[in-house]
C-alpha cells in the first residue's frame, strides 16, 4: 500500500525515459529532480502519451512472463539448467584472449568542436542544438541533468543559463576526419563506429613497438590532443564489447585498461550493472529487473536456467555471454553491409516548402556517405515520424542503382508527396540492396516489369517486340508476349518509357496508383494481391506501414504470380501453388513470434516499437530481394532471345503429346536409358 500511495504521491518516480538515464558527467546529478522536471514539462504531450503507451506494454509483457515464470516445474527448471549449463561451457571453450581492442570515444564531440572554434563558450553549460532537441551537452551542462536527446526546453528548465549552439555537420565531419587519420597510423582497418568513435585492433602494434596497450592508448590520445585539440577516453579490452564498456569509466579525458586475462575479465564483469552492456536497453533491462530480479552480470549467470526458459535461445545465448565477459574478437571484413540511413529531427511542422528542404539537405548527406564508401542503391526507403509521434515507413525499388543526391531526392520527393499534408517532426531516408557496379548502371540480371510492358495496341508489330504486351481497355482479355511470355489482366493501359512511368488518357490524371499490397498477418497474399496496379510516378513502389510487418513478403507472391515457363505458356496460374516457390518465400518470412519477437533471426521488439520494428522489416525485406534475384533461373533471362512457337500449336495439342500415349519422353528419362546402353 505504501509503494501505492508514493506513486500517487510522487508520479514522476515510476516515469523512466531516456532522458532521465545517466551518461557519462552526470554521476552527481539528482535524479528525482530530474524524473520530476521531465515528467511535468513532458505530461500532455503528444511525447508523454507515446511513452504511456509503451509503457503499458512493458508492464503487460512484465505480467505475462511473471506468469510464465510461476507456471515453471521443477523439472522444467532442471531441464533448462542443463541447456544452459551446456551452452556455457560451449561458450567458454570458444573464449579468445589472443586479441587487444581499443574503443575511442570522443569526449562531448560536438560540443568540444564548438568550444574549440569559440573559447568563450568555455566553462559555461552548453548544448549543441536548439529548443526542440538536443544533439549533445558538454560537462558542465551535464552536472545539471542536460543530455543528448533531450528537447531544448526541457534542458533549459533544468539549466536557466544553458547556451545554445546551432549545429554544425560541416565542421564535425572535418574534425572526424583528422581523428580517422590518428587512427590510421594504429589499424588500418579500424572500424568507425560513429563521427566520434572508433574500434582498433591494436595486437599487432603492441608487438611490433613492443609497447603495452596501456601505452598505445595514451599515445594515441595524446596524437588525438595535438592533431586535433580535442580530448577523447579510451578502453581496452580484450573483445569490442568490453573495449566498449571500458571506455565510459574513466570520462573525460581518460582510459581504462583490462588484461587479457580470464579471472580479470570474469572479476570485472560481475560487479557491472546489466545496462552498461551494449545491447541492453530500457526495455530488456525492466524485463530482467522486474522478472527475474537481475541487475548485474553476476546475477545473470546464476539466474540462466530462467533466462533460457523466458526467452528465445539466441537473446539466452546474448545474455550468458555477455555474462561471461565474451564478445567479438574479430573485424567483420567479410561483412556486407546492408544499408545506409541519415535522418533529422526538427521541431513539428506542416510546411511543405520547409520538409521537402529538409529532404534535400538529408538526400545531400546519405548521397555523400554513400559516395564516400563507394556504395549504389537501388531500395529506397523513407521514413516520417509525424507530430504525433506515428512512425511510417515508404519505400521504393527502382529499375537501375543510383546513389546520386539528385536521385535520390527525385524519388524521395514523390514518396513524400504522397503522404501529405502532413505535420512530421522527423524524417530519415535509408539506401538499401547494395551493388558495387558501376553508378547508374542498371543490374544485367535483374528484370522489371518495365522491360515487358509498352503502349500497346492491336498490332502485330508491338506483339513482336522484345518488350511488349497489350492490354484491351474493352474487355478483360490477357494478351500474351510470344517472346517474354509475360502476361497483364485487362485494365489501364499503360505506357512505360526509360525514364518513368506515364498513364494514358484512359487514367484520372489526379489517382495515383501504388503497388501496395494488402499484407495478411500469415503471409499470404489476398486474392487482389495478384495483380498489383502501379503508381504512375514510382515503379516497383513498396508500401510499408505499421500494421505491415512481414518485410515484403506479399511483393515477392505478387511477382512470383507472374512468372511463366520459357515457351510463354501459363505453367501455373498462380507459382505460389509450386512447392519449392512457396517454401523459399516463406523461409524468409518475417513475423513476430508472440507478437515479441522476429521469427527470422529471434531479434525481440515491442508491437509499441513500430520504429524499430520497420527498420528491422526492411533490413530482411533488402536480404530477401537480392535473394530473389540470385534465385532466378537463368532460362528465364533468354526469353528474349528465343523464338516464338508455331502458330498452330495449341495447348489442346501440347496436353495430347504425354508419356502415357507413348509420343512424348521426358529429357531425364531419355538420358538414363541412353545410358543404360552403355
């Protein structure tokens, strides 16, 4: 009763956000002032009612593993004691101590830029960004409670005197550079983890000066200081995660050194609150909390058994190893990566000449990251955060890879187009389904229904074309390309040229037609998903929303649908009925087991994650599509060449030639007697 009452009492104790979760330079701050200034500047807000609702959520999920906890025999407890005894030894015996990462992190980046380039700002409590939201805070902002993500009334309520400074990605991204140069002397392959942080494998240059990793890291940061005048923290460790945790003890202007030592490493570990593993957020660490009591990594192992019987086997294994003080050891070389995103956050508004400038200036920065590592996309996808704090996600697959600033916006723009008016506070544009061939070229093996479809008309010329198929507005007649074997349910003409599609007069200039699919929650497509109509102005065009969240399942059924035999044949009305079509599809089907968790990989999100959720859609949506195309058999790409079939065979009279008449003999079945013979 009394916890009852002081919630009542005090609201703002049970009201956890993320800007009320210390970072580094807020150890001494008080908390419950903080929680209490939060809660009261952020109660009736469109924020403060998300937040609600995602809380509700993890209460519910909290309840429901809480019964499932209590539901556990004995011998469950025993039977998955066992699994997870099993898993940990498996674990250990893969332990590797051989390597010595350092993790650099840059000390209040943007802020220390801005401090560098005006020295008046030194001392003062700063912030970079502006009332609506907050890209970072320097230190002595930070002894007040100011932190990154925070929106700028809030800091200021909290900070009277706190000072504004507008942000400035130009000047970062100068100063990132020089420090990537640092970098370079250490491990050419260091992986950049962000502007202002960074991974090192430092083994070989320990060996090579004979130095220890303690004296790497301070003379890297003192080439930091001199190159750049700017300080930075450093950890070492023997794996990324650890290197990581590592280099958050000793801000600013410090390092942290862990021996590549089993017993260190395991001393280390037990005493570290779960949170301060990477991986572990607001919502694992409640569940964990509330559920099962865990607030440390000590207590983690001794509670296994429970987390192999409350969740998947891949977050059990995440846990234990984590637990255990093991991460990776290696650099992914090998590893493609699947996409690249850039997003704003602005103060809500419903300008249209003010959001398609920020889609420029945005379209302007993922073109030069793209650019910068050499990449061309071909899957483009917007993403909007309205005033009400919706999340929706549209995305585009074009006919040929672009990476161009131009192009990029092209698309974007009639993305966005389609969605307003509307009032957004967010919008991020992400590139995905990688080629490394050259820029603009389109992929050799990859079709699109634009090399089939033409003006058509009754002629027998455009029948012979190498693209092209007709459509009769009069009737619901299915016209056949001899040559591609292609076909299109009678309806809209339409007319596809290189550059775009356009509608022919038949159309209401003003309907725009997407290829949007009726995505069902099991996967498979509606009856009208069969044959989707295009948008004039986007081809291929994908529509991802919330309530779709199966990665694009029902586009794939909707092509499969159309593929023919080689000899322009209807093999089968529909190849979603074949049985090796259909289990590769549903192979890479995305859906939530338990409403929790991504049935592909065992990745675990809240349904109130609508964000994170698309994000995680679209990275095996992108997966998916290259699938396909490596899939698709390689008879189907000479269509073009072959010739059409005489005139006067019918498929009464291909039905006839079977092998129970004895006319016909399969190739297989020719080859073994052939072989027989000899």
């Amino acid at each position: 009763m009394s916890n009852e009452s002081d919630e009542s009492d005090r609201p703002w104790q049970s009201y956890h956000t993320v800007y009320t979760n210390a970072k580094a330079g807020m150890d001494g701050v008080d908390k419950e002032k903080v929680q209490k200034i939060v809660y009261e500047m952020s109660k009736g807000s469109k924020y403060f009612e998300n937040e609600e609702r995602k809380d509700a959520y993890i209460k519910q999920k909290i309840e429901n593993m809480r019964a499932q906890c209590e539901k556990l025999t004995e011998m469950d407890i025993f039977h998955y004691q066992m699994v997870a005894d099993k898993r940990m030894v498996e674990l250990e015996a893969a332990r590797d101590l051989s390597k010595t990462w350092l993790h650099v992190d840059m000390d209040a980046f943007y802020a220390a830029v801005e401090t560098l380039a005006d020295p008046s700002l030194k001392g003062k409590p700063m912030a970079v960004g502006g009332m609506s939201m907050i890209s970072t805070a320097n230190y002595e902002a930070r002894k007040f409670g100011v932190r990154a993500a925070m929106p700028g009334f809030i800091a200021r309520k909290l900070c009277p005197d706190l000072v504004f400074v507008p942000v400035d990605f130009t000047k970062y991204n100068h100063y990132s550079d020089l420090t990537r140069k640092v970098f370079q002397k250490y491990d050419h392959n260091f992986i950049a983890a962000s502007l202002d942080e960074a991974y090192l494998d430092i083994t070989e240059i320990c060996k090579e000066r004979s130095a220890s990793s303690e004296e790497i890291a301070g003379e890297l940061r003192k080439d930091i200081f001199e190159g750049t005048g700017l300080t930075c923290s450093a950890g070492v460790a023997p794996n990324l995660l650890l290197a990581k945790v590592c280099s958050d003890i000793n801000k600013p202007n410090g390092q942290f050194v862990l021996p590549n030592d089993q017993t260190a490493v395991r001393t280390f570990i037990s005493s570290l609150p779960i949170r301060k593993i990477g991986g572990i957020g607001k919502v694992t660490e409640s569940l964990l909390r509330e559920v099962l009591g865990i607030k440390t990594c000590d207590e983690m192992l001794l509670k296994r058994a429970f987390l192999y019987a409350l969740f998947s086997s891949s977050s059990s294994d995440f846990f234990l190893s984590a637990a255990m003080g093991l991460g990776k050891t290696d650099a992914p070389e090998g590893r493609l990566r699947k996409s690249m995103s850039s997003e704003r956050t602005f103060s809500a508004t419903g300008d249209e000449a003010k959001l398609y400038e920020k889609l420029a200036n945005i379209s302007e920065t993922l073109s030069a990251e793209l650019q910068k590592e050499g990449l061309y996309g071909r899957t483009l996808t917007l993403k909007l955060k309205t005033a009400s704090f919706e999340v929706r996600s549209r995305a585009v697959t074009l006919p040929k890879f672009i990476y161009s600033s131009e192009d990029i916006l092209n698309h974007a723009s009639k993305l966005l187009k389609a969605e307003l008016p509307l009032s957004l506070r967010l919008m991020g544009l992400r590139m995905s389904h990688f080629s490394d061939c050259e820029a603009g070229h389109a992929d050799p093996l990859q079709k699109t229904l634009k090399n089939f479809v033409i003006i058509g008309d009754a002629s027998t010329k455009a029948m012979s074309s190498n693209s092209s198929v007709r459509t009769d507005m009069g009737g619901n007649q299915l016209m056949f390309d001899t040559k591609v074997g292609h076909r299109i349910d009678g309806g809209e003409k339409i007319s596809i040229s290189d550059s775009d599609y356009t509608e022919e007069n038949s159309l209401n200039s003003s309907s725009l037609h997407h290829l949007e699919l009726d995505y069902q929650r099991d996967g498979a497509a509606s009856d009208n998903d069969a044959y989707p109509t295009l948008r004039n102005d986007c081809p291929s065009e994908v529509d991802i929303t919330p309530s779709r969240e199966d990665g694009g399942v029902g586009a794939l059924k909707a092509v499969q649908a159309n593929r023919k035999d080689v000899n322009g044949e209807n093999k089968e009305e529909n190849s979603m009925e074949n049985p090796t079509v259909l289990s590769s599809i549903q192979e890479e089907h995305v859906y939530w087991v338990d409403d929790y968790k991504c049935s592909l990989c065992g990745y675990e999100l809240p349904q109130s994650f609508v964000e994170e959720r698309q994000e995680h859609s679209d990275y095996h949506f992108a997966e998916m599509l290259q699938k396909e195309e490596t899939r698709t058999p390689k008879n189907v790409l000479q269509r073009s060449s072959q010739k059409p079939s005489g005139s006067g065979e019918t498929k009464s009279k291909k039905r006839k030639m079977s092998a129970k008449d004895g006319k016909y003999i399969p190739i297989d079945l020719f080859f073994s007697k052939t072989n027989q013979n000899f």
